[in-house]
C-alpha cells in the first residue's frame, strides 16, 4: 500500500472522518451513470436480473476485488435454487494462507437489521408503539425533551438527531492516533456507558428533522429490547432472530475470539496504521447491538430470505421495515433510502434491500431482491484503505470499483462489457453523508 502522504498530514482528515461520521458504516455507492439512473427508478417489482449466474464473470470479477488491492473477499450469491460461492485472495497476508467461501466475518452494521427485526416483533405482539417517546419505555436512560420526543421509529431509520458515541470512546482520534483500539481490544463497554457517551455528543439535529448515522440508536434498541422482554438483548436476538432463521454459523461472539475459521481481519485507518494491523480479536461490546455479530455470507442470504418471505416479522410490520427516508450526500445526490435497519439500494435493474457494516478490518456487504430470489453477500478484510482529503472525505480506490463491478455481476447478471460504468461500492464511515470536522 503507498502512502503519499506524512502521518503528520492525515492526522486532520481523519480525526474529520471519525468525528463526523461512524466507525460502523452504511454501503454508499457512487452515482449511477446517466446512461443507468434512468432504469434505476423507485419500483417495488423484482429486479429485471439474468435468469441464471454466470459462474466465470462471478469468478472473474471476484479476483478483480483483490487484484485491485484487496487481501481477500468472500461471496456468496443466489438466484433462486442456483448458488454460487467463491473467495480469492489472502486470510494471512504473512503466511499466504488463502481465504475460503465459508469463513466466518464480523458483520458490523449488518447486526442493525437483526436487532431491527427483534423489536418489530414486539411491535407485532403490542408491547411496543413505533411513534411512541422513548422515554416512555426508558426515561431514565433517555430523560428530558429528548425522552419525551424521540420516538423508537426515529432510533431504527437514524433521524433521532442523538450523536455517535465512537470518538468519545476511542478518543486519541481527536489527536490523530490509534492508540485507543489497541488500548481498548479488551476492554468491556456496558452499552449503558455508551449511551451515555453518545447523548453527551452534540445533537445532528431535531429529532424526525433529517437523517444521521449514529450506532447510539442501536445500543438503545438494544437496551429497549431488553426492557420489553426481560432478556438479554443478545440471547433474544440469539433465540428468536439468528435460531428462527435457521442459522448455524451466526452469533454474538462470547469472547474477544471469533469462533470458527476467520480470515485475520486488516485496519489501515486511512494510513494512519501501516502497514495494516490485524484486529480480528477484540472485545465487540463497543457495538453491542448496533454491531458485535459474526456471521457467515451463506448465513447472511438465508437471513435475508427469511426475512424478506415473512418467516421472522409479519407483513405489516415488514412493510414498517420498509417505509424508508432518503440519504443524500453533501451534494444532495440520492444515496439509498434507509428503513428499519435495512436499507434499500437502486441498481440498474431494481431495487435491493439489505445493509453493509465495517468493524476493525472488516467489512460486508449484503443485498437481496424484494423476493429474495437474488442475492449476494461479500466479506473483504482490510478496511479504510482509501485516501482522504484534506476535508476527510474518502476518495474511491480502484477496489471500491472492482466491488462495484462484482456486485452488479451477482445481482444484475450484467454482461462484462456493462461492467465498465458500475459504481463503487466503498465502506467507509457516513462523514462524507455530514460536514466535516471544522
């Protein structure tokens, strides 16, 4: 990885990018081009895709994601009983040790859509109102205007206003340092302390006003949940989500280790960190249930189609799921239209809903089409390995191009020669989504 610039010199733009933004990251893609936007109108019909996946494209735009720079990708795609699976590159950058199909990933912010559907299931059995106050439920741990404003709805779709706890937590970025993820690896956060954190941040605006990402939400959903059941967020989740699901190699991980085979798990920081250190074992309670799940891209299909078909939430609460607000860029370009915990994203030949997350050296990406017939879920370990400028807005590398290239692949079954105009796909914190650090 080259590194133009001094340490110096990024400490500015990153410390921007974290303070503005969330660590756990919303998939953002590029603009379409002009030739594309117009068949990527709004519509609630299954995507016009190819009948049948075309296993060399998968696999040559698979290898493109890590030729262009990436250590390894996992990805798992569907088209009705069809599967495909494939992986390509490195788990271990030291001992060459290669990436497999079906290894396990931190899923980051995918988790939100497992927490999501939790508390729509309260929703479904009367214990919770959506446009209820939080404060209702939770006037201690959300008191005041806010607790008497907020309303569950806000936390699931980001337009609470309530700031993001990460810098407050890992604060050596406000100094341009690492030091904090390394000092905290093993620390235990009570999501009750990371509340409070985020309360503490300057509000992103009036509650219902405009949307901002901010794990906070999550971490209350998390505690509301547990209100409402009487349970452990996580053993709820566990029960009534990832077992109804059907998932086998999907959970809260226990310990800072990650049970099954892994990928080790690269954070580059925007070159803060460099080389790339591994941060695959680490104390998750920092995400708690805006983000600590570790999946499989298998696991993360069979999620999406149990949920998509009705099997976890019923109808009307799914098309709560669904009711969405528009994310837009500093521009005011259309980026996604964000629900509860899921988001839906425009493509050339239809709407996909899903979610993507990024941890420490971890990101994921998974979309499915309205009736879950197509799909694709992928896994790439190493992280923030974009440029900043000087303002902490991520430029796009020649990686986030390739995703953009294999995604359209999976999921439009684009012949190669259409390839050539697809968007990127880059993880990165929601800081170009709000201004910059000043």
């Amino acid at each position: 990885m080259v590194l133009a610039r001094s340490r110096r010199s990024l400490r500015r733009p990153v410390a921007a990018a974290l303070v503005s933004g969330a660590l756990l990251a919303t998939w953002t893609a590029a603009p379409l081009p002009a030739t594309a936007q117009a068949s990527s109108a709004v519509t609630a019909s299954p995507p016009a895709v190819a009948s049948a996946l075309d296993p060399a494209l998968l696999r040559t735009t698979l290898d493109g994601v890590h030729d262009a720079g990436m250590y390894g990708i996992l990805s798992s795609v569907r088209d009705g009983a069809e599967r495909w699976a494939g992986a390509s590159g490195v788990a271990d950058v030291r001992t060459g040790r290669p990436v497999t199909p079906g290894m396990q990933h931190r899923i980051g912010s995918v988790s939100k859509a497992f927490t999501s559907v939790a508390l729509m299931q309260q929703v479904q059995r009367g214990r919770l109102d959506l446009d209820a106050p939080i404060g209702r439920y939770l006037p201690a741990l959300v008191p005041g205007e806010r607790g008497r404003t907020v309303t569950t709805r806000m936390l699931l779709n980001h337009t609470s206003g309530i700031g993001e706890y990460f810098i407050a937590a890992f604060p050596s970025f406000l100094e341009g340092s690492t030091a904090s993820l390394d000092d905290n690896r093993f620390t235990t956060f009570r999501p009750e302390q990371l509340v409070r954190l985020g309360l503490a941040q300057p509000p992103t605006g009036a509650p219902g006003e405009l949307w901002s990402y901010s794990n906070t939400n999550y971490v209350i959903a998390g505690l509301l949940l547990e209100k409402l059941t009487g349970t452990g967020a996580e053993d709820y989740i566990t029960r009534e989500v990832i077992d109804r699901a059907g998932l086998r190699h999907t959970y809260f991980p226990r310990t800072p280790f990650i049970t099954g085979p892994h990928a080790k798990m690269y954070e580059a920081m925007y070159g803060l960190i460099d080389p790339p250190r591994d941060y695959s074992v680490y104390n998750m309670s920092w995400a708690y249930t805006a983000g600590a799940i570790v999946s499989t891209m298998d696991d993360l299909n069979a999620f999406y189609r149990a949920l998509l078909g009705g099997r976890l939430v019923g109808a009307a609460q799914l098309a709560e799921m669904q009711r969405t607000v528009p994310v837009t860029d500093g521009q005011g370009n259309l980026l996604m239209h964000y629900g509860l915990g899921i988001y839906a994203q425009d493509l050339p030949c239809g709407r996909f809903w899903g979610h993507d997350g990024s941890v420490l050296g971890a990101g994921t990406v998974t979309l499915s089409s309205p009736d879950a017939r197509r799909q694709s879920s992928i896994a790439i370990n190493l992280m923030k390995y974009q440029s900043l400028d000087e303002n902490g807005k991520v430029q796009p590398h020649a990686i986030d191009f390739a995703m953009g290239r294999h995604l359209l692949a999976a999921l439009c079954g684009a012949p190669a020669d259409a390839l050539k105009g697809a968007p990127a796909v880059t993880l990165f914190p929601t800081a170009n989504l709000t201004p910059a650090l000043r």
